[in-house]
C-alpha cells in the first residue's frame, strides 16, 4: 500500500541500493510510508554535523598556526596592558582627607 501523504514539488524519487542490515535497521526505525521522510533527515543531520566537525577542524587547525604568533603579541603588549591597568586601579583609590581640627 502507497503513502498518501503529500509529496513537496521539489522532491525527486530515486532508486538506491542498501545493505540487507541497514535496510533491517531502516524498517525498525521507520514505516514504508515514512522512509523517505526518514533518509531525508538522516542525511541533512549527518551533513550538517560534518559541516560543524570539518569547521571545528579548521578553526583547530587556524588556532594551531597562529599560536606563537599571537603568544608573542600577547607578550609584547602585556607591559602596557599591565601599566594601564596599575594606572586605572590607582585612580579608583579614594584619597585620605587630611582634616585638623
């Protein structure tokens, strides 16, 4: 028996071949009727977590390279960051008023 659920305009039917055990796995997870509502969100989910994988790996990969870059920037800058710091802090101590009386 068909499905009669609508079918989206921009759908394509397509023949695929599968391994006896994942279509046994396929039909434990999901109805004949439903199985390509099924594959369709399997694959856009495993795309998009290869896609966030692959980015993790290159911004990895980018933090690696500009790692003894950027610790000598860091160390290159520290003595004034540490100069306006001590400046900032000393400006925000209240002053001892000197009364006599």
């Amino acid at each position: 028996m068909r499905s009669t659920a609508p079918i989206d305009i921009m759908s394509k039917r397509i023949n695929i071949i599968l391994p006896d055990k994942t279509l046994a796995v396929l039909d434990r997870v999901a109805s004949k009727g439903t199985r390509s509502r099924f594959i369709d969100r399997a694959v856009r989910h495993y795309v998009e977590s290869q896609g966030r994988a692959n980015l993790r790996k290159q911004l990895k990969a980018g933090y690696l390279a500009n790692a003894e870059r950027d610790l000598a920037m860091a160390a290159e800058w520290f003595p004034l960051e540490e100069e306006a710091w001590q400046t900032s802090e000393a400006s925000h101590i209240p002053k001892k008023s000197t009364k006599t009386g």
